[in-house]
C-alpha cells in the first residue's frame, strides 16, 4: 500500500510541480514537504501540525484530504515515532527538589514579560511586512466543466483587497468572497490576489478546462 509521501510526491511530479511552487502556494516549508513526501515524521512538527500539512497540501493537488488523513493515521503511531526526549530531562544530573525563591520568581517573570513582548512584535512585523492569507476553496486545480458559468469562491485576511482575472471582488466582515466568472476557452488562467493595505500580494493561479 502506497504511503501519504509517496501519493503525495508521485501526484505532485505528475503534475509537474516544483516543490518551491507548492511552498509558494501553501505556505508550507519546503523542508517540511520534502520530509513528508519522505514519510520522515522524525523530522516534522507533532502529528497535529503534519496533519494539517498533509491537509493543505492534498487540497493544492486537488486530492481527497479525508482519505490522505485516513492513510497517514493508519501508518503513523505513538509507538513508530515517539516523542524526543532531551537527555537532560530523561537522565538528570541530580534529583534536589526545585525551590521557588523571590529572585528566581521576579526573573521568571521579567522573562515571561520580555518573551511576551518580543513575541508580540515578531507578529506585527509578519502582519505588516507578510502577504496576506489567501485560500481559494473552488475551483480545484486542473477540474473540468461542463458549464460555462463558474464559481470562484476563499477566504483571506477581512482587510485584504480581492481581485479576480484584475477584477475587484467584494470581501465581507469574515473575509469571504465569491464570484461567479464566465468561461470562455477550453483551457482557461484564473488568477486571484489578495492584496494588504500596505500593498503586499498574495496570488493564487487555477486552470479550469471547459468541456466541449
């Protein structure tokens, strides 16, 4: 039985699709695709982050995320890839009781604070410098219609300007948006950008065939 990495590696390749392209796309490292494409969870996040990889990246390459999941919890356990443990925890150099003193207690807290402060700024700047989030849930990649009249429908950050094929789209309080387009080739480029109000663009390309 085929596993997640090797479903997900031999649709990708026969798609013709980089790994820095679903990078791109899915915001995902592409350390972390190419070790999953591995099966190599040793050197992935805990499972819940690799699932919520594996989900992304199935939904990219117009794959059943459900069934992708289903493999992955069949083929990975607790007892195949067990947590790390750092020697200095597992084999302690003594076993003297930790005491809380008044001068540890303040300098864990000024830590705390500092953490907390630093952390804050890190997600202003990601906010501010970064493209906006952008998910383009319909059309998958690649599908092919019968009819000529399409739904483009995602979601991205509330604030973010959404345009379609150049075409302004209406975003609402949630950051939803949808948009019913007409095709007019058999093969036909949809390309849908998020854009920040500080002018950082987030692009998403579709490729719908229209049956003739």
């Amino acid at each position: 039985m085929r596993t997640v990495g090797q479903i997900l590696k031999e649709e990708r390749e026969k798609k013709f699709y980089s790994l820095d392209e679903v990078e791109k796309s899915t915001k995902i490292r592409k350390e972390f695709l190419a070790f999953l494409e591995d099966d190599n969870y040793s050197k992935l996040p805990p499972a819940t982050f690799v699932q919520g990889f594996i989900k992304n990246y199935a939904k990219f390459l117009s794959l059943d995320p459900e069934k992708l999941l289903a493999v992955f919890r069949r083929e990975f356990s607790d007892r195949k890839n067990p947590p790390k443990i750092l020697d200095s925890f597992a084999n302690p150099l003594n076993k003297r009781k930790f005491r809380i003193t008044p001068t540890r207690f303040v300098s864990t807290l000024i830590l705390s604070l500092v953490s907390v402060f630093i952390i804050y700024l890190w997600f202003e700047y990601k906010f501010l410098v970064g493209a906006p989030f952008l998910e383009v849930e319909e059309p998958a990649n690649q599908i092919q219609v019968e009819s000529q009249l399409i739904k483009i429908q995602g979601k991205t950050d509330p604030e973010a300007s959404v345009a379609i094929n150049n075409q302004p789209v209406q975003v609402d309080l949630g950051g939803n948006f949808s948009q019913e387009l007409n095709l007019s080739d058999s093969a036909n480029n949809i390309t849908v950008t998020a854009t920040s109000k500080y002018g950082k663009v987030a692009r998403v390309e579709r490729v719908v065939y229209l049956k003739r």
